[in-house]
C-alpha cells in the first residue's frame, strides 16, 4: 500500500537522556487535511521472562509514575549504548540478581504504534539463578516477587497483571517453550 499521510516538516520538541524524542510533523492526512502529528521516537526497550529452575517467574512489583502507583510486571528497562541481548542481562542482573546461561530473543515488537517509534525485544531466560543482590538505579525502588509458571500465565489470562509487555511476553514465552526444545 502507497503511504496515504504526506510529511511537510518534522521538528524535535523535545528529547531525554534515555533517546527519547519527542516529534512534531507537519502533515497532510489521508483526507488532503493540514494537521499535526506527534511521534514519540526512541527509548528502545527490552523485557526478560526469567524462569528458575524450580519454573517460577520472576517479576518485579514497582512504582510507577505515570500511572500514581505498584504495577506487578515483568522485569524491563531501556537500551544503553548497547545492543539488546547485553541490555538483557545488564538489566535483569541489575533488577533482580539474577543471571542465565540460556537465553533465547523471541521476538522484537514495535510498542504503542500509534504514537511512538519504539521497539520491545522480549527475552526468555531459562535456568535462572538469583545469585546476587540487585544493583538498582538511584530512582528505582522495587521488590522481587516469584511466581509459579503457570500461576503467572493463569494471572496474565484473568487480567490480574496490568502492564501489555508482561502479558504479551508471557503468553509469546509460553508458546516458545511449547514448540522450542529448551533446558526448562
């Protein structure tokens, strides 16, 4: 299909010390009307499904901002200078302790499309060990909570997690390790 939207202009607002930037175009819609788009680009992320050896979860219960509240999720943060495999373990050794010898990309998804140019890699992790106290930014403060596997999945089917990436990886995880051959 020929792109129906015609970019007159693009202007950067605004950007952060994470990558994001925040765009407004200039352009001409798929009705011929004159209007404004804004794009969020950026802060590409990653989020790890962390399985132990004993099949649990491991999740993070957290603050978060935006939403004035503790969300239960999956283990999650943005790329550095880095590629996203190395984002990965950095962050999931940083948030929960944890390390693995095994660990599987299933799938790279482009996040909130109808606003934002920003990619999620999901990562499974099998075998985990938590053999280290996390190392946590300044303005993170966070639990780690474990969860048995398939609790986990029967929360992520009743609504009781919140957060679209944990859901999405969870269930993306489950179907990975029904039709991959894997250590877990």
């Amino acid at each position: 299909m020929k792109n129906p939207w015609r970019t007159l202009s693009q202007k950067v607002v605004y950007a952060t010390r994470f990558g994001f930037r925040l765009r407004e175009d200039a352009v001409i819609d798929p009705s011929g009307q004159l209007s404004t788009y804004t794009v969020l680009e950026g802060g590409d992320f990653v989020t790890i499904v962390g399985i132990t050896k004993t099949r649990e979860i491991i999740f993070v219960h957290q603050w978060r901002y935006p939403l004035e509240r503790m969300l239960l999720e999956l283990p999650a943060g943005h790329l550095e200078a880095e590629d996203p495999l190395t984002a990965a373990k950095r962050e999931f050794s940083e948030e929960v302790g944890g390390h693995s010898a095994h660990w599987s990309l299933i799938v790279a998804l482009w996040a909130c499309v109808g606003a934002t140019k920003t990619r999620n890699y999901i990562f499974l992790a099998t075998d985990v060990d938590l053999d280290h106290e996390p190392h946590l930014d300044p303005n993170e403060s966070l639990e780690v909570r474990l969860i048995p596997y398939h609790q986990a999945l029967s929360f992520a089917a009743s609504g009781k997690f919140e957060d679209e990436k944990t859901v999405a990886a969870l269930f993306l995880a489950d179907h990975y390790l029904r039709t991959h051959a894997t250590d877990s």
